[in-house]
C-alpha cells in the first residue's frame, strides 16, 4: 500500500469528520421542542430558577457562541453535561457501550460467519432447492422489521413459553453467587436480542454473497480454471470466494461501524441497556448534548469503518490502489 494512497484516504476521513461536527451541532437544534420544557416540569418553578438552568448549560449564548464553545470543548474532550443525567456526556455513553459492544459484537460475529456460507452455497447451488430455500428465508428476513419480530419472539419465547427473560441484561434482585451464575444470566438475557438481529444480519450478508458470487462464477477466468482441472472446492475458495468479497467487505464495514449506536428498536423492546436506548432516551427528553455525543460518536465509527473498508480493499484487490 503506498503513503499517497493512505494519505488521500486520511485528508478525507478528518475533512469529513469536520463537516460531521458542524452537521452534528445544527441537526439538533433544528429539533422541534425546547429542552428547557423537560428540564422545568415544576408547575411551581420559579422564572429567576429557569433562568439559572438556562445559564448553567449555556442556553443563554448566542448560537454562534454556543458553535465556538462545542467546538473548544471536544478538543478537550468534553461533550457536555446530560440534560436529563445531570452527568458529564462522556461518562454516561461510557456506561452504555458495553452492553452494546456485547450485543452488537455477538450478533456480527455469528452473522457475518453464517450468511457468508449460506450465500456461497446458494450461488453454488444456483437454481436448485437449496439456492430457492436460502433466498427465500434471506428474503423474508431481510424485509421483517425488527421491532416485529423482537415483539414476535417476546410473545413466543418469554411470554408464553417463557423459555428467556423478557428484557434486561441481568435479573433485577437477583443475587449472583458466582460469575458463572452472573455469566449464565447475562446469556439468557442476551440471547433473544441477539437472535433477533442474527437474522436480520443474515439476510443482509447472504443475500449480498449470492448475488456477486453468481455474478464471478460465469467469469472467464473461473472457466479456465475449471477447463484446467482444477477441483470445484479449489476454484471456489481460490478463485471466486476471495473476488466476492470487496462488497461483502463494505456491507461488514458499515454494520461494524453502526454497532456504536446500537440497535434502537432492539435495544427498546428488550430494554437493552445500549446505546440505542440512550438515545432513544435522549431524544424522547431533547437531551442535545447527549445526543451530539451519540451522534458523533456514531458517525466517527462509520467513517472509520470505511477507512478500514478502503484499506482492506487494497489488499482484497490490488488492483484499487492504482
């Protein structure tokens, strides 16, 4: 890979970053609502104590002046004090990423592993029963909302089965005697949300696979390799496998850099304790300084998801870096 290439690819992440910090800073206070009405529920407050609160998170400033003291603010580290937390921005998403790295992770991980070999055999197996069975469960999957079917395995597995926990991470009251006890429970909890989101991701990463690695295997080159006597088995993992990877790579890529944010619907329906409830939680209280926090959060991880992806590419194919 050569330092211009890397360099290029640099320059666009922190110009783009740039452009993200004055977006993140507009969007929410294009927001409807005035997050003074969540702070001040006190029928009874006085005007003296809603102008303190106003002064205290910089309400009173000019938009402009608020612009500045953002900006001044993240170069230090500081994203504000939660409205609704009355807690530094920082330690609050920091005591919600956990849960979600462990939720996202997961469901990546077992996604990314299966529906990479259910697409390869589907376009393997192009037009038989195998190929028509993983399109249509890909297909199903992929066009399920998952706040639907999070309800739908609630209903199914905890409400009348009762097979898994409805929500939480950890039982509420209950005591763990050891961590095995602690791990097992947390296992149970998670096991529903994770499901849940496995199979959206599936859909995604199959139906992906199918489609490009139909598309290589009537290549020329696979052809020859077939023509020179090469095993089935060696022209797909040799030949075609690795070429169908670059858009697989991107998909993967972006997911991984969603998983800061959570899944908002799944983390909703089971209560999950993430970064998609905060910010959820967030918006429902016009918390803005917790929602720049998340935000940006979020969309620094996309990009440099996609620098990675870029990176990758080069040595998926070396052909990109001219």
């Amino acid at each position: 890979m050569s330092i211009k290439y890397l360099l290029k690819r640099l320059i666009y992440v922190v110009i783009t970053i740039f452009f993200v910090i004055v977006f993140n800073y507009a969007l929410f206070r294009l927001l409807p609502g005035d997050p003074l009405t969540m702070l001040t529920r006190n029928p009874k407050i006085s005007a003296e104590s809603i102008e303190s609160i106003r002064r205290l998170f910089g309400l009173d400033l000019p938009w402009y002046k608020q612009f500045f003291v953002y900006i001044s603010n993240l170069f230090h580290g500081e994203l504000g004090i939660s409205f609704s937390f009355k807690a530094p921005v920082t330690k609050v998403i920091a005591t919600r990423i956990g849960p979600t790295l462990a939720l996202l992770l997961t469901s990546e991980v077992f996604a990314i592993i299966i529906g990479l070999v259910l697409g390869t055999v589907a376009a393997w197996k192009r037009g038989k029963k195998a190929d028509l069975g993983i399109m249509g469960f890909s297909l199903v999957m992929y066009s399920m909302p998952t706040f639907w079917l999070g309800m739908l395995m609630v209903v199914i597995f905890s409400v009348q089965l009762r097979f898994f926990p409805i929500s939480g991470m950890l039982t509420p009251g209950f005591n763990h005697a050891s961590i095995g006890m602690a791990f097992y429970d947390f296992a149970r909890h998670l096991i529903l949300p994770c499901l849940v989101l496995v199979l959206n991701y599936i859909a995604e990463y199959a139906i992906t696979m199918r489609n490009t690695l139909t598309d290589i295997l009537s290549e020329d080159y696979i052809l020859t390799a077939k023509a020179k006597g090469f095993p089935d088995r060696y022209v797909l993992r040799k030949h075609a496998f690795p070429n169908a990877l670059l858009p697989v790579t991107t998909l993967v890529m972006m997911n991984l850099g969603f998983v800061v944010a959570g899944a908002i619907q799944v983390e909703t329906i089971f209560s999950w304790p993430g970064l998609g409830r905060l910010m959820y939680e967030a918006i429902y209280a016009r918390d803005y300084p917790l929602l720049q926090g998340v935000f940006l959060l979020t969309t620094i991880f996309v990009i440099l998801a996609n620098f990675l992806a870029d990176i990758t590419y080069v040595y998926l194919d070396p052909r990109i870096k001219y």
